[in-house]
C-alpha cells in the first residue's frame, strides 16, 4: 500500500471511528505535559478572524487529530495553516488537512508529519506553548458586537456519529491524550466611522447657503480647506468639484433632490464607499 503508514491509519481510523476501534491511550506519565489549547480572537461582522491552537508533548510524536466545536448560527469554520515549527521539522512532507462541518457546529483537522512509507520524518517531542496551527472563522453579518463565541475543546472527542479523537498520535498510531483548553470569538463593532451632514461644507452642523459659498471659495479663491471631504460632496459622486455647490444651491432654493444619506438634517456615516474623507 504506497504512501500510506501506519500514522495515517492511527489517524483517519483511530480518530474518524468510535472508541472501539481506536488506539490504546498512552498512560506514560513522561508524555507529560501534553496540552493542546484553542486561543481566543476577535472581530467585527463579517470579518474573518484568526485564532491559534497551541499545544506541547514530551514523548515523540509524528502528529495530532483535534475537533473544535462552534456555534453554526454564528461563525463558520473557512480554513486552517499550519504553524512554522511543523512546517521547519516537515516540509513538504508535512500534510495539514482541515475539515469544516460547519451544519454540525465543528471543525475538525488533522495533522501528520509524513505519509510516506517508510517515514522519512522522524517524530520528535512539542516544546511549550508551540504554535500548532491557525484556525480561520467568518463572524456572520448579524451577529451582535458583544457576543462571544466559545471554542469548545473540553471533551476528548467530538462529533457524532463517529467521533474525532483529541490525541497527539505516537509513530506506531498510539494516542496520547493531552490537556484540552476551549477559545473564544468576541465580536467587536469595528472601526468607528466618521460621521457628518451631507452638503455641510463648512461644517457648522447647517446647510445654508454658507456652504455652496464655502466650497466655491475653496475651489476657486484658494479658501480654507473643510474639515470633511465627504460633506463637501453635496450629490455623493466621490468627487469635490463646482457640481457640488450647484446640487446644493439647487436644494436649497430650486426643489432639488436632498442630498444623498445620510442627508443635511442628520449626521452619520457615508454609506458609500469612495477616496473622500472625513477628519484628519
């Protein structure tokens, strides 16, 4: 059977099937510590966040099988990439595969030092608080800032109906069960944005006929410069120019369409993206 070891059946039957079919777990108080522990993150709606999964071991082992739970209302599981100390020890050989079974709230990943037969990697112990892997999840649109997520690492395995082991696996496929630790995802509100009145060129919380003046003056008298770009254009097509102060003169004293959201009356942020800022 080439390419395929004996590690590769220790990890896709030991940790893909039930318990009973799976590898004694090693009770050798010298594989202490053995830890494998899911960091926290954070970030706004929509953003994608990075949370590390960090472990150790003191015996020699040539990779690890671990299942992430997550609330699937919430965050979905995208991807993981592995930390530099696998990649420096395994190369290419090194194979990193992440599993997301975001419908049943898990993510699970499996990791292995070498597949070929025989092993041209050698297994080797985990120094303390090593980078194992960097999960990737997506906070969805509507999820409320202040919500945390948690990352739940608490139990040896996880997912039904065949469960995943939690293990660090030894070269002859013998599991090695660490110390779990669960994470989290706090949901921010993201950068605050500027807010502003539209065509409130002088930004003196008015539209009047101050502000075409002002944006006229400015353009073509060398006037001062305004505090916020994005109120000085009046009809919101990402551009300061003489169009600007017309769409305001016309607002104010023709019946012309208001300027675009978040309008004169009221400020707030700029609902359309463009290079015009507001601040300094």
């Amino acid at each position: 059977m080439p390419r395929v070891s004996i590690l590769v059946l220790g990890l896709l039957v030991g940790s893909l099937t039930t318990a009973s079919f799976s590898r004694p777990a090693r009770a050798n108080p010298s594989c202490d510590p053995a830890t494998l522990i899911v960091g926290a993150g954070s970030g706004a709606p929509g953003e994608r966040v990075e949370v590390e999964l960090r472990g150790q071991v003191a015996c020699e082992v040539a990779g690890f099988s671990i299942a992430v739970g997550h609330d699937p209302e919430k965050v979905a599981f995208v991807e993981a990439r592995p930390g530099p100390f696998l990649v420096d020890h395994a190369g290419d050989d090194l194979e990193l595969l992440a599993f997301p079974h975001n419908g049943e709230g898990f993510a699970a990943l499996f990791a292995a030092f070498d597949l070929s037969f025989p092993l041209t990697v050698p297994p080797l112990p985990i120094p303390e608080e090593t980078l194992l892997a960097t999960l990737v999840y997506e906070v969805y649109s509507d999820v409320p800032a202040g919500t945390t997520v948690p990352l739940r690492n608490e139990h040896r395995t996880f997912g039904q109906p065949n469960p995943i082991s939690n293990v660090y696996i030894e070269e002859d496929g013998t599991e090695i069960h660490p110390r779990l630790g669960s994470g989290s995802i706090t949901v921010t509100s993201g950068p605050e944005l500027p807010v502003f009145r539209r065509a409130d060129a002088n930004s003196d919380a008015r539209v009047d006929i101050a502000d075409p003046i002002f944006t006229l003056n400015h353009l073509f008298l060398a006037g001062p410069a305004p505090a916020c770009d994005d109120a000085v254009d009046a009809n919101d097509d990402g551009r300061r120019d003489i169009s600007d102060a017309v769409y305001a003169l016309s607002y104010l004293f023709m019946g012309g369409p208001a300027p675009p959201d978040p309008g004169p009356h009221v400020a707030g942020p700029d609902p359309t993206p463009d290079e015009l800022g507001c601040g300094p």
